[in-house]
C-alpha cells in the first residue's frame, strides 16, 4: 500500500505523488481545474446534487464517479465509487483507492492506494474534488438554513 497527500499550496490542491499534479476550483466548487504531466482535464458534477462526477479532456472522459456507474482509465472490470461524509473509496479488481478527507479546514487529505491505477494523479485528483465539492455543497446549505432562520 502507498499513502499519498494532498495539500492546499499556493491557492491550488498539489498531490505529492512526485509528479507534478494540481487541483484548482472556485469559491463554490461547482467545476475544477486538474493538471499533471499527461494533460489537463475540467472536472465538474455530472447532476445537481452533485452525486457524479467527471473528468474531462479534450479527448473524451477519462474518469467518471458516481454510485452507480464509474469509469477508470486502464484495463480492468468495472470500478464502483462509495463516497461518504468524511472520504470515500474507489474499488477496482481487488485494487483499492481510499481517500479521507481532513477533520479540520486546511489540514491534508490522505489517499491510500493498494494496486495499480492507471493514470492515478487524474483518478485520485477527481476523487479529492469530488468528496469537497459534496462537503462544500453541505456547508453552503447549512449557511443558507441559518441565515434564513436568523432573518
């Protein structure tokens, strides 16, 4: 197993995986912005409530995840995506990708990474945006239900 972090650095996410490998979003996290050696691909929600979501190129869609029908670059059976609250896990042939999210704001995200992924940085960078936009997306209604009740 490897343990990879992801790190807020410079106003983008940076993944520590020795490639060069960010993430940069907006306020609302509503799309993203990834880079590594290979390419740079849109990430954004495939719905509105922001369940699914995918990668983007200018040669297709590489990684989706969603509950109920992901997709991985590589070779392999069909990968199925579990996210959660505090993290979540992208499972493939045995191979495993977890990813827990910080308890605090600001602290490091945490991959572990069992197996090979091909094109791991894209996979593991749209993993790390999915599960904050979904926590971004809780925090904003949360703000909208107390500012609502106060006024």
């Amino acid at each position: 197993m490897t343990t990879l972090t992801v790190r807020k650095q410079d106003g983008a996410f940076v993944l520590d995986s020795g490639a060069r490998a960010s993430l940069r979003t907006g306020w609302t996290w509503r799309c993203g912005e990834i880079r590594t050696s290979t390419g740079r691909w849109t990430v954004a929600p495939t719905d509105r409530r922001r369940i699914g979501f995918a990668s983007q190129g200018e040669h297709g869609v590489p990684v989706r995840l969603d509950p109920r029908r992901s997709h991985v670059p590589g070779p392999g059976g069909t990968a199925r995506w579990a996210p959660g609250r505090c993290g979540g896990e992208l499972v493939r042939d045995g191979h495993r990708l977890a990813v827990r999210l910080p308890g605090r704001r600001g602290g490091p995200i945490r991959v572990d990474v069992t197996g090979e992924w091909a094109e791991l940085e894209l996979v593991v960078l749209t993993a790390c945006f999915a599960l904050m936009s979904q926590r971004r997306r809780r925090t904003l209604i949360v703000m909208a239900v107390v500012s609502a009740g106060s006024g």
